[in-house]
C-alpha cells in the first residue's frame, strides 16, 4: 500500500477502455468516502488537490490524511495536483510527495503552454512524477459565448499530437465541450466525439483527460433545492456521453461538482430534518456515507472500473 503514479493504471484502461475516476479532495470525510469507495469496488483511484484545496485545508494535512486513508485502507492512491498554474506549485507538489501532477497553460498561447509543460515535465521526471497537461479552454455557459465561439477553444487534433511530442507529457486534457461547475450547458448537452476520435487516432498511446466531467444528477440537484438550497437549471454531461468518452481514449474522468452536491444534499437533509442536531458528526458522517455511494455509483456504472486494481 503506497502512493503511486497513474503510469499502470493508464497502461491497463487504456487496452480495456475503462476510465480512472479523479476525484477532488478538501477534507477528510470526503477522504474517506472516496476511499473506502474504491477499497470496496476494488478500482484504481485518483485523488486531486487543487489550489484552492491547499489554501482551504493548508497542504500538509490533505497530504496526511491521504497517508492515513491508504493505512486504513489498503488502497494504493495516485495523488494529483488538478490545475497546477505554474512551475512553482508544481515543484513545492512534487517536493511534498505528489506522485502526479497537472501543468495547466492552456490559458497561454500555444508555444508558451509547451515551454511551461516541458519545464515541469523535466523537474517531475527527474523526480519520478507524472505530468498531464491541458490544450484547448473549457468554456462554460457562465462565459456566455455562442456555439461557435465556444468551439473555437476546443482542442485541435494536429497541434495535441505536436504538443504531445514535443513537451513529453504523460497524459493530456482536452476541450470538447466539458465545463467545470453545475452550469455546463443552456440546452442540449453537446460534447464534440468526432474531434475526440481524430485526437485518439492521432495519439492513441496518450491517456486522455476529461475535464469537467460531472453529470449534475437531478435527485441531487433536486434534493438540494427541497431542503432549502437554491441551485436552479444547474446541468451536467449525461452519463452516457461520459462512458462514451471513455470508448475513445479518456482513461481519467475529473468528478468533483458531483461529490459536492451529493454530500451537501446529505448535510442540508439531516439539517432540517432534525433540527435539533448541532453535533457536527451527526451530519459529517451522514454526508460522507453519501460520498462513498456516489463514487461507488461512479466507479461501477460509469467508469466500468471496478475490480481493475
Ligand atoms: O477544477 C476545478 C475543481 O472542481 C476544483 O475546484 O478550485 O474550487 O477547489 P476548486
Ligand atoms: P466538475 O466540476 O465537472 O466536477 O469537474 C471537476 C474537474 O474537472 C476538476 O479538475
Ligand atoms: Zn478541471
């Protein structure tokens, strides 16, 4: 039991067309949920930290309970740094025992992205670190640009393949029409499939990412919203346009948006059902244990990745 890179785990799904779910992490009972999760499905996990993560729970103890979920668990864990900005957090991660991370430039241009990546795929190779980086912009309807403005960002096939080549990275996310957040699209759900099979084809070697890959399911959107919450038109990808994905090159699935509203649905559920509770336990756990389904239901009915450990 250890911390690992995702090299294997993308070597194998990439030959049997399953998906590593990459699921973000702030606090120890999402920790934990999303752990013994993937101890019970037996499947290979991911858990990312993001900069805001960091800043929220200080790096240090993310890094711990980490250590501690894999103790208590047996669960091998690739940890990863989602968005890594620049060069720096990038090597404090690596430097704190990160054995993955993320070198965001997608918001440069083009050949200043490939000087940023290869600067930190240098620095995490020599460290024994895996890399992925990003090509293409995720747009979301909060940035209130039209269909083809939006497609625009999206990922060019010829340059992922040069970018590939030419920055050494492990893995690559691509812009096909995925967002972050609960707002990904105003009317029908639309991801660009042709334009992720011509990438594939390309570089079928490369593990692909999936950014924004949350479904926004409508029980917890609905659950939310009846005990008090206000999270009106949030929508997500379907779930089968994700298994789809996972056809076609994209071996890492990023879920976040969808652990938090499972378990905030949980929290405000107990909240106001029983009011008179204010011992935090009573609705931690309860808000863990909905962690723990939701990444199960993942892990088995989307990401086909049960028993792949
Ligand atoms: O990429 C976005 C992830 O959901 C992390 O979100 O920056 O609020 O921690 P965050
Ligand atoms: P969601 O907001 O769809 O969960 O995406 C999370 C993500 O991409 C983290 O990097
Ligand atoms: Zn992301």
């Amino acid at each position: 039991m250890a911390l690992i890179t995702s090299e294997e785990m993308f070597r194998k799904a990439l030959e049997a067309d399953y998906a590593i779910g990459a699921f973000n992490v702030n606090n120890m009972e999402i920790i934990q949920g999303i752990v013994e999760a993937a101890g019970e499905e037996n499947a290979p996990l991911i858990l990312q930290v993001s900069a805001g993560a960091r800043k929220y729970a200080k790096a240090p103890y993310l890094r711990h309970l980490v250590e501690a979920a894999i103790e208590d668990t047996g669960v091998d864990v690739c940890l990863h740094l989602d968005h890594g900005e620049d060069f720096e957090i990038c090597k404090q991660c690596v430097d704190d025992g990160f054995t993955s991370v993320m070198i965001d430039g997608s918001k440069h241009p083009y050949e200043e992205n490939i000087a940023l990546t290869k600067e930190v795929v240098e620095y995490a190779h020599a460290h024994g670190v895996v890399v992925e980086a990003e090509l293409g912009r995720l747009a979301g309807i909060e940035d209130n640009i039209n269909v083809d403005a939006r497609s625009a960002s999206f990922t060019d096939p010829d340059e992922a393949a040069e970018f590939v080549e030419r920055t050494g990275v492990d893995s690559l996310a691509i812009a096909i029409g995925t967002s972050h957040g609960a707002y990904k699209f105003k009317g029908e759900p639309y991801l660009d499939f042709e334009r992720l099979k011509e990438i594939h084809k390309l570089i079928p070697n490369t593990p692909l990412v999936l950014h924004g890959a949350s479904t926004v399911l409508r029980e917890f959107v609905d659950r939310c919203n009846e005990y008090g919450g206000e999270i009106p038109g949030a929508q997500g990808v379907p779930e089968e346009m994700i298994k789809e994905a996972v056809k076609h090159g994209v071996c890492k699935v990023n879920i976040d948006t969808d652990l938090r509203l499972a378990m905030t649905a949980e929290i405000r559920r107990v909240l106001v059902e029983q009011p008179e509770v204010f011992d935090p336990r009573k609705y931690l756990g309860p808000g863990r244990d909905a962690i723990k389904k939701m990444v199960q239901h993942k892990i088995r009915n989307v990401l086909n990745a049960s028993n792949r450990r």
